[in-house]
C-alpha cells in the first residue's frame, strides 16, 4: 500500500513554546553534550548534509570554549555505522567508521579529556555509558546541542529527560532538515519533558568551575 498525499502542504500552527533568556547553571552539576557535530552531518561534501548546520558551528564553539573555561563535564557523540547497518535502508550510507564523513567537524574538535561516545542508534544513551557517566559525577543538567535536531538530539534530550536529568536546550545550536522538524524539537523537549529552551548559547552562564579537567588540544 502507498500513503496518500492527504497531508502534502498541511499548514499547521506552532503552539507556544516557553523560551528563556538567560539560564544560570552550576558548572559542577551540568554537562555539555555536543551531538553528531561529525563532516557527513554537517559539510556540503558530507553524505547526508543538514544545511542548517553550518551556521551552528560557531555558537556550539562558543559554548564548548565557556564549558571548557568554567571545567564543565563535555560529552561528544559521534554517530558510527559499520557496514550492513540497518540504518543504510533509511538514510544511505553515512558516518562509517574511520571515513572522513564519520569524524567531527575541525572547528569542534574534542581536546583531552573530553569524552567522545560511538553510538550506534539516534539515542545518544544506547547502549553506551553515557548515564553511567553523568551519574558517578553528580551531574543534573544536560545541555544538548547538535545535529539532528528530531533525530540524534532529540532522541538523546529525550533520553536524559527521562532519566530525570533537566535538559537544557540553546535554539540557536541546534539544526533540522526543515523547520517542521526543528520546532517540534523545541516543542517535545519543553512540553513533553519540561525541559528549558534558551534563545542562543550566550544565554546560558555556568557559574564556577566543574572540576572538569583538560589537557592540551
Ligand atoms: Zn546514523
């Protein structure tokens, strides 16, 4: 059977999502967790460019460059395909390990120290030891940024929340394939989970240090 095009063009009404100005979170107690910021994702060349991506880049810098200064806890993940995944029938082939589409983007590059978790699924928290992680350090707030918003984001913002971690979410690091996708991201995530949407990431302060340590780039 083949869908109908009954619902090509609906016009639909966003309901009114909650958005925050500005957010004052304790270093210690939140992490940063940077999702599938990776070449394929992100790049013209990339096998499956979301285009509204790029232009998150600089924001989630300038957001990893405060976690980096208050010490706070940072998790990337990276999204990671071997061959065969059942993934491929959806999406063609993207992020397979060790090609150039599966690394992050230069701009975001992890430092030592930072966390970098393969994930297999859109669920950040599948069967990797990400809530393990959070857990053993204390950690309540989450800050999920990334790419793709309905998907990897909010599968794993999705994840935490219902793990009763408080998911925080800045609008202007995050990144869909249509607009559709992106506002019911900002929807799921603050009616679903009471979770806070903040306007952009200079919106979002830590206050103290995180006791998150880095070495060198
Ligand atoms: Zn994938």
């Amino acid at each position: 059977m083949t869908g109908g095009r009954l619902l090509q063009g609906l016009t639909v009404r966003v309901p009114d999502i909650p958005v925050s100005e500005h957010v004052v979170l304790d270093a210690a107690e939140t992490a940063l967790i940077i999702v599938d910021m990776q070449n394929d994702f992100v790049k013209p060349q990339g096998r499956l460019y979301v285009p509204s991506a790029e232009k998150t880049i600089e924001p989630i810098r300038r957001l990893l460059e405060k976690a980096r200064r208050h010490e706070v806890m940072t998790i990337f993940t990276q999204d990671t395909h071997y061959q065969r995944d059942p993934e491929f029938e959806i999406w063609g082939e993207h992020v397979v390990k060790g090609s150039w589409g599966w690394r992050i983007v230069n701009e975001l590059t992890p430092v030592e120290g930072e966390i970098v978790v393969e994930k297999t699924r859109y669920d950040g928290f599948y069967g990797t030891p990400i809530d393990d992680l959070l857990r053993v350090n204390g950690i309540k707030n989450v800050v999920v940024v990334g790419t793709v918003a309905n998907i990897c984001v909010l599968h794993t913002a999705s994840s935490a929340a219902l793990r009763w971690y408080r998911v925080y979410m800045p609008m202007d690091a995050i990144s869909a394939l249509n607009e559709f996708d992106y506002y019911l991201t900002l929807r799921q995530v603050t009616f679903l989970y009471k979770g806070v949407v903040v306007k952009t990431v200079d919106g979002i302060e830590f206050r103290g240090k995180g006791g998150w340590k880095r070495g060198q780039a």
